[in-house]
C-alpha cells in the first residue's frame, strides 16, 4: 500500500465506461483517497473545475478526453493535475502515478553532480558492492553506502554508511572529491520514480544526482534476462545520465563466449567492460594489494572503468 491517505488527495473522474470507473472510484477509495466528483461531460467538469480552488486531480480516459481537450484545459487551470487512465486499469501504475504526485517535495532541489557516481547492478548478488570497492580503492574516492543494504564487503576506502532518508542532505555537501554510491539492485528504474520506499527512495535518488552510473550484471543467463529487461526500461528514463554496463565474473569458456555474444547484443552500441573472474577479487580490497596481483586483467577492467566513469 502506498499510503496515498497521507496526502488526502482529491480525486476527480472523467471516465467514459462506467465498469472502468468502477472500478477506479472502488480502488482508490480503498487507499483513502477522497473522489470529489464525478464527471458525465466535459462542460460538467470545466464548470466544476472553474468553481473550484481546490488541489486537484483529474483521473481521465482518452475516449473521455481527447489530447487537444487536454492542452485546453491545462492551459485554461493551472491547479489540477491530469492522469491518464491506463487500458484496462492497471492498478500498480495508477497508485504509482498518484504516489509521484502526492510525494513531499525534497528539501534539497537534487541536481547532476559532476564528481558523483553510482553503482546499480541486477538482482542475485552481481557483485555491485566488490565493484564499488575496487573501484574507490582506484580512483581514490569515497563511497556512500545504505543502513537498509546487506552486509557489504570489507575496504580500506573511506564508506560513510547513511539511511535512505540523510542522502539527500549528504548529497548537497560532498565536497569535490570522487564519490561512489553504492546504489544497489534494480530492474526497473522508472518504477522507483513513483515509489515511496526507502529502498526506492535511494535508488532514485541515486539515478538524479549521478553524473554516471554503471549497471553490472553477472556473466549468466538469470543476468542476461535482467539486463534485457533493464535496458528496455532504460530507454524510458528521461534525462538520464551516461551509463556503463558491466559484465562481471566473465569466464572464457564455450558458455562464456555464448553470454558475451548476448551482452553484446542487448547492449548495442553502448559503453561497457568485461570483468573477468578473478576469486582473490572476492577478498576485501586493500591498499596492501599483493604485488603479484597489481597488474591482473582484473585490476586492469577496474582501472578501464575508473577512468571511463569517474
């Protein structure tokens, strides 16, 4: 539940079907939401919104509104807010869609920052903390970690560990150092933009500020499936930052050589490095680096990486 009751918002319909509507007026008065009216026109609801001087929004379907009936009203109100119904209702984007409406505004205005860079990766452990660290260790930067993570790997790198809730604030005075966020996992970052979570809290927050990011996903099917998905969603994100993909734990055999092609592919033309595996990568990462261990092809990817990202 995204707890849209909080915001007491006021709901306006302006739904041609009658089962869709339904349907909505049932949906959001389970969330707490207040539908102030309803309309069966579009004189109606232009009357009511010009008798109104309430906060609202306006939930439509397009067989209701056409675009230019839209740009009319929007130019003739400036106080509500228009949403698109989806076909078929889709409940999950509709409550995410009232959720980026209702959420507070930031008390820091969030903004590119030009030393700043984040580490996302996909689901099943890919190895985004291990990066981060080395990756830090190389570029003489500090990193800024979550309290909702896991338990991350042990460096030498200065970590300052923050909830969800302090980013922003820290964000606003890092000084001109480099800066990795260890952003963590996500599949879909146009769905954070709406959510209300902690945990989305940070990964949005984390995709606003960064200058670049650098997605990793590990060198298997189950990472070729999430990659294929993020990258399709990646396409959606406006204005997003320069973005670097990351093949990790890459081995050089027959199936190596099989996910590499379909890396490749669902990457395109876009910026990317090959991490091979290397199990002393797995240690913590130390400015006590064996000698032997300084000039590994590992060591290389993350020094390519640095200089390309950060």
């Amino acid at each position: 539940m995204l707890e849209l009751a909080e915001a007491k918002l006021n709901i306006v319909t302006a739904i041609a079907n009658n089962d869709e509507e339904e349907a909505v007026a049932h949906l959001l008065h389970s969330q707490g939401c207040n539908i102030v009216f309803r309309s069966l026109n579009l004189q109606l609801l232009g009357d009511f919104l010009n008798n109104s001087d309430s906060e609202l929004i306006v939930i439509y379907s397009k067989e209701f509104l056409t675009n230019s009936q839209i740009e009319e009203l929007q130019a003739k109100f400036s106080n509500p807010k228009f949403i698109e119904l989806s076909t078929g209702v889709n409940k999950q984007f509709l409550l995410g869609q009232l959720a980026q409406v209702s959420r507070p505004p930031l008390i820091h205005q969030l903004s590119r920052i030009n030393n700043l860079t984040a580490v996302f990766g996909s689901l099943a452990s890919p190895g985004i903390s291990t990066i981060t660290n080395h990756l830090a260790l190389a570029t003489s930067a500090k990193i800024i970690a979550s309290t909702h993570h896991n338990l991350r790997p042990l460096t030498s790198a200065q970590v300052d560990v923050i909830s969800a809730a302090q980013l922003d604030k820290t964000l606003a005075d890092i000084g001109s150092d480099p800066v990795i966020i260890d952003a963590g996992a996500c599949i879909n970052l146009t769905k954070i933009l709406s959510d209300r979570r902690a945990s989305a809290l940070w990964l949005s927050q984390s995709l606003i500020c960064a200058k670049s990011i650098i997605y990793v996903v590990r060198a298997n099917d189950n990472g070729m499936t999430y990659l294929s998905e993020f990258v399709s969603d990646f396409k959606k994100v406006i204005n997003p930052p320069k973005i670097l993909y990351v093949l990790n734990q890459q081995r050089f055999d027959r199936k190596g050589e099989v996910i590499q092609g379909k890396f490749l592919e669902l990457i395109g033309s876009q910026n990317h490095v090959q991490v091979p595996y290397d199990r002393r990568s797995e240690h913590s990462p130390s400015g006590g680096l064996a000698r032997f261990w300084r000039n590994t092809t590992f060591n290389k990817q993350i020094a390519k990486i640095g200089s390309q990202q950060i």
